[in-house]
C-alpha cells in the first residue's frame, strides 16, 4: 500500500463503515459509486482479505471482523480521528 492513492483508499474505506450500501457512502462523499467499489476493492487486493460483505437485495453491507481493525488503524494513521 505504497501508492498515492493509499491514503484516499484508506480513507474512504473507513469512512463507508457506518453505511448501509456502498452507494450511499458515494452520495455522501460526493463521488461515483464505481469509483469508491474500485478503490474498496483494491485495498481488499492490497490486503488479500475481504473488508465488507456486500449488501444484497434486503440486507445492508456488513464489515468483516479484520475491517474494524483495519479502519481503527487507517483512522490512527491518517489522524482523521472520527473527522470522515
């Protein structure tokens, strides 16, 4: 994860977390949803591990138990605290 474009990746990662789709964490940080399910899934790529369990039809997206870690981690790292 060495790219310029860890840092947004972690970010936005993080940030997604609290919603319910993904689709929903794009409105909210006002970029397309394929662009933010690019960048989630290519830190899932980066990592080797899934990081959300993808809503279907009738149930919202879930983290995986290493997300949490992860986004605890990425939020120490970039200092955003709870500021996504």
């Amino acid at each position: 994860m060495t790219s310029s474009n860890a840092r947004q990746r972690l970010e936005r990662f993080a940030a997604a977390l609290p919603y319910s789709t993904v689709t929903e964490v794009a409105r909210a940080l006002g970029i397309h949803q394929s662009k933010l399910t690019t960048q989630i899934n290519r830190l899932e790529k980066d990592l080797g591990r899934p990081l959300i369990e993808r809503a279907e039809r009738g149930r919202r997206m879930r983290p995986t138990p290493f997300s949490g870690k992860l986004a605890a981690a990425a939020k120490r790292l970039t200092g955003l605290g709870g500021r996504l």
